[in-house]
C-alpha cells in the first residue's frame, strides 16, 4: 500500500506567500534580511523621483521666444559647451530638435570666427608643448 503525499495525516507548513514586484531579500548589518520596495531604492525623501530626478527639461530658447540664435554672443553659447569643448546633447541640455540644430550652426559660426575654441584651453596648450619636444 503506497501513500501519497498528500494524503499522510501529517501537517504541511502552508507556502510562504510570494510578492512577484519585490526584490529578493538580503542581509544587512547584523545578519537580518529586509525586503527592498519593487525599483530597488531605499525608502526616504526624493519627492518620488527616483533616482536621478526624471523632470522633463525644457528648450531654454523655447521658453525665451527666441528664434534666431546669435553667433555673435559666445558667452550666451559657452552654455552648450562642455568643459572639453564639445557640442552638449540635447539630452544634457534639453533643447528642442530644432533650436538643437541652430545651436550647432551658431557655435560652428563662432569658432570658426574664433570667438569659441574647438578645444579646451588646457588639451591644447598640453598637446602642441609636447609635439615640440
């Protein structure tokens, strides 16, 4: 005569419930296990954000009403140049696709005119003292 699991007269622990959106435990300090909410942050302040803050951004020269974009003012387009001297995304700088594009065409303008340098001071200055030696 064969018995069936399930039918033995003894008592089964009933599973643990499972939550499918939380993340699996893990310990902390001293050895106990705490359940992380389902994105993985900590919980606290950051007004629901997450992490890295996910505001939209919106185009500077939009806001402003401007349609033409000067070349002839570097220190409005030093804004939308990175430190290396590099053109910033509009990601980074949240302009809208078209500003974006007279941007580009404002501060190739002014370089070319030398009122913005293609590269940071300091890479230059390194670069053409060590091609002399």
């Amino acid at each position: 005569m064969t018995t069936d699991a399930s039918e033995s007269s003894e008592p089964t622990a009933p599973a643990a419930p499972t939550d499918a959106g939380a993340a699996p435990s893990r310990p902390s300090e001293g050895g106990r296990t705490e359940e992380r909410p389902a994105g993985g942050f900590r919980r606290g302040g950051g007004g629901g954000r997450g992490r890295f803050g996910q505001r939209k951004k919106v185009c500077a020269f939009c806001v402003d009403k401007i349609d033409f974009i000067d070349y002839k003012e570097p220190m409005k387009l030093r804004r939308f140049i990175s430190d290396r001297g590099k053109i910033e995304p509009r990601r980074k700088t949240g302009n809208c696709a078209r500003h974006q594009r007279r941007l580009t065409i404002a501060i190739k303008r002014a370089r070319h005119l030398a009122l913005l340098p293609y590269t940071a001071d300091h890479i230059r200055v390194s670069s053409t003292s060590s091609a002399r030696t």
